[in-house]
C-alpha cells in the first residue's frame, strides 16, 4: 500500500507541475510562434511525465478504488488563420486557440480529478500549418489527451493526408484504451471519404463507389468507417463483452440521428451497435455543431456542440458512475444525465447545418 499511495502521489506531484507548466504556458500567449514552441518543451521537461502515462488511458486518482471517474470532452475546435466568413458569422476561426487553452484550464482545474480529454476531431480547419498553432496547447495539457480525426483535418495538401493521425498525435487512425471496467473505442470515420486520400488513389476511387451506389445522398464533408473497421470493430466489442466491460464509442460523425451529417456506413454500424446493445452504453461525436442527442437500443447519442462557432465556449465535463454518466455542460453545451439502459428518446432537432 505504500507504494501505491508512492506511485499515486508522485503522479499527482507531475500532474500539478504540467498544470503550472500549462498556465505559465499559456502566459506567453497562445500564438507565440517559435517562442511558445521553446517555452513548452521547457515546460513539459520539466515535468514529463512517465512514457508510459498516455498509453494508459488514465493515471489520476479520483475514484480509482469505487470505479468512477472523470473526463473533459472537447470538438471541433476547428482553427484557422482566417477571416470570419460574412455567410457564417458564428465561424470564429481565430478565437478557437485562445478558447481550447481556456476550456482545457477549467476542466484541470484540479488535475488530479480528471483522468483525460477527448477532442473529437476537427482540431484545424484548413491548411497544414494550423496543426502547428493548435497541437502544442493539446499536448501540454496536464492530462493525456485522445482524438479522433474529422473531416477538415484533412484539409490539407496531398502530402500530409497520410500523416493526419500522427500530426495529431494519435497512436492510429482508429485505436483502443480502457480505464477500469471501461473500454473506449475510437473510431475513424474518414477511412471512406473523399477527402482522406488524393483524388484519383484507389481508397478515392471506392470511397466514390460507395457515395454512388447508397441510397442515401451521401455529403460529401462526411464519411465512413469500410468493412475492415467495421470487422475490427465487431472484434473489440465482442472482447468488450467477453470481459464484462462497458463500452464507450467516440467518433467524429453521428450514428443517430440519420441526417446530413451521419457516418456515411450507418446501416450495418447501427446493426452491428444494436447487437452489442449490452456493452455500448453511449456513442459520443461531434461534427454538426448545433448538437444533437438521442436514445435508442437502450444507448445514448451525444452530439456534442462545436466550439468554433460560439462567442463564448462549448465543452463538458463527464462523471462516469457504475449506473449513469453524468455531463457538466459549460459554455452552449448543456448538462445531461445518462443513465444505463438509456430510455429511447427522439432527436432533439436542432436546426441542420452544413460543414
């Protein structure tokens, strides 16, 4: 037991310096250039912590030994060094930084209560050089921090299409972690699209197929998961089951409802999700930046708000409990409480937004 209260307290010590590391940071001003660059390796230097924290999906200590726990979740971000668009005044490009490092300061307010964030995708808007403004202020977060890609990081030239995943930081395109009787799977709903491989490649080509053999209009600015996902899919939430885990889906486009920004492939996801009904307890995305939620197959589908395109923020926090999950809207996101089956609930309808 000493050892552990060691390990548990030398990981709360690092947590605290990567916090102050983060503020002192963020004091430098979140679009420092070179400068903010150097400040941040001092930074984290001088409190990394071990190789191995990210890798396990969690390290703070709330509630280890009663099964609850806590997480921040963020999406689209969606940086750009850019003008507000006089057709879309709510797209904020260039505020997204200075809201991202705010949003991550309160949700680590004590570091040692949140076991890590999520971003759901769209961290950049555009352009390449985006990623070099918006990824430091990911990674010097006191927490580990997991992602997902959405559609607009990959707008970016031909070259980098195939190093989006690792440009954000991710270990893989589509991956697993597990914290507790908790597995969190994350998925890649830009492996069928037209906009993930170069015109004219052969994953273009069949993402193309796809879009003209649905019956469903299919938009362009989504995609879908391709039946190797789908099939390693089955596999983790089989294990999930086997294990006796519970199971929370992350991805960057909805299952459901079924509008213009659902993943491309829904029908046999939601088949496959519907079978596995006794595992999946929640799907949470982001994408349509209005939100969304609804319930069905006694699972939960949370489309949460964007912070792109608000004057003040949008993310939230999640209490995980044996029985509920509870969310802590802040900003335009608002709070919820999901409790385990989930009772169907129609779509809350917010107005349709094109991305």
């Amino acid at each position: 037991m000493k050892h552990k209260a060691g390990r548990e307290h030398a990981s709360g010590r690092a947590r605290k310096l990567r916090r102050a590391g983060f503020l002192r940071l963020m004091g430098a001003g979140v679009m420092g250039g070179g400068a903010l660059a150097a400040e941040r390796g001092a930074a984290q230097e001088a409190a990394e912590p071990p190789a191995d924290t990210a890798a396990k999906a969690g390290t703070g200590s709330a509630g280890k030994d009663s099964g609850t726990f806590s997480i921040g979740i963020l999406t689209d971000c969606q940086y750009a060094d850019a003008d507000t668009p006089a057709n879309m005044p709510q797209r904020l490009y260039r505020r997204s930084p200075q809201k991202l490092v705010d949003a991550i300061a309160a949700l680590t307010e004590k570091p040692d209560d949140l076991e890590f964030l999520l971003h759901m995708g769209d961290v950049i808007d555009r352009d390449g050089n985006s990623f070099r403004v918006v990824v430091p202020l990911l990674k010097a977060a006191p927490v580990p921090v997991f992602q997902v890609a959405g559609n607009h990081d990959y707008s970016v030239t031909d070259d980098l299409k195939a190093k989006v995943p690792e440009l954000l930081g991710m270990p893989s395109p589509y991956y697993v972690k597990e914290r507790g009787l908790w597995r969190f799977i994350f998925l890649d709903g830009n492996e069928l699209s037209l906009f993930s491989s170069p015109v004219g490649s052969p994953p273009y080509l069949a993402a193309e197929e796809f879009r003209k053999d649905s019956k469903r209009k299919l938009e362009d600015y989504s995609g879908g998961l391709g039946e190797k996902q789908r099939a390693w899919l089955r596999d983790q939430l089989s294990a999930a089951r086997t294990d006796r885990r519970k199971v929370v889906i992350v991805c960057h486009y909805p299952l459901l409802p079924v509008d213009v920004h659902t993943l491309w492939d829904n029908g046999p996801v939601e088949a496959l999700v519907e079978e596995f009904r006794d595992v999946v307890a929640v799907w949470f995305n982001g994408h349509n930046h209005a939100g969304n939620y609804c319930a069905k197959h006694g699972i939960h589908f949370v489309n949460l708000r964007g912070m792109l395109d608000t004057e003040t923020n949008a993310y939230a926090r999640a209490d995980f409990y044996p029985d509920r999950i509870e969310i802590t809207g802040h900003g335009r996101e608002p709070s919820r409480t999901l409790k385990f089956p989930a009772p169907d609930a129609e779509p809350e309808k917010p107005p349709i937004l094109k991305y």
